[in-house]
C-alpha cells in the first residue's frame, strides 16, 4: 500500500464502523467514510473467527495485496477516504485477485470509484 496511511487506531475503526457506509460481501466487509485530510487511509481486520493466527494473517496479506493493486489502478480517485476492510470465514479461501474484483465492485457501489470502459 505505497501511498497510502495504515489505520491502527482503535477510534479510528470504531468511527468508520459508527459513522461509515459498510458493503459486504461473503469474503469481504468495507466501510468507507470521507475524510478531510485529503489522504487515502486503510486499516485491515480479522476476527478469531476466520481460523488460527496463521490463517489470520494470511486472510490480511491477501486483503492488502488486493488492495495494492486496486490503488495502483485507482489513486487519483481513492485520495480523501478512510476504508476498514474487515476479512471474514471465505476470505481465506479467495486469491488476492477474486478479492481485488470484490473490492472494486463494493468501491463502485459506494460511489469512490468509477467504472472504467475497456473500449
């Protein structure tokens, strides 16, 4: 996530899931919420529900790579944003690209992004 600021502050996760619209899927839940630092800042969770510590961070490692690779593509339109990804049960199951199109879709729906035409 070159350009963009790491969330690791416990208000700022509870403001996001507080005030923040949320759009979920089964392997992922975002919450977005506009900021006025005029950054792009992104925080990253998984419950013990998804499995053991590895399984954890591995559901992470993949949310973050789909990530990288979403910002790479969209910065111009992601500056200005809080996101919290929250990794659930089938995340683990997903590779970072089927999260990346999961992702996209749910920035879409929120009106961060805009849908770009392959002509």
């Amino acid at each position: 996530m070159s350009g963009a600021v790491v969330l690791n502050q416990n208000t700022d996760f509870r403001r996001l899931y507080k005030r923040g619209a949320s759009y979920t899927n089964p392997a992922l839940a975002t919450y977005v919420l506009k900021n006025r630092a005029g950054i792009c800042r992104v925080g990253i969770t998984s419950s013990k529900k998804i499995g053991n510590a590895v399984q954890r961070n591995t559901s992470r490692r993949k949310v973050r790579a789909a990530f990288a690779a979403v910002y790479k593509e969209y910065a111009e339109d992601l500056q200005g944003y809080d996101f919290v990804f929250v990794c659930r049960t089938r995340t683990r199951l997903r590779k970072s690209t089927t999260l990346e199109k999961i992702m996209i879709e749910q920035l879409i729906e929120a009106g961060v992004i805009k849908e770009k035409n392959n002509d």
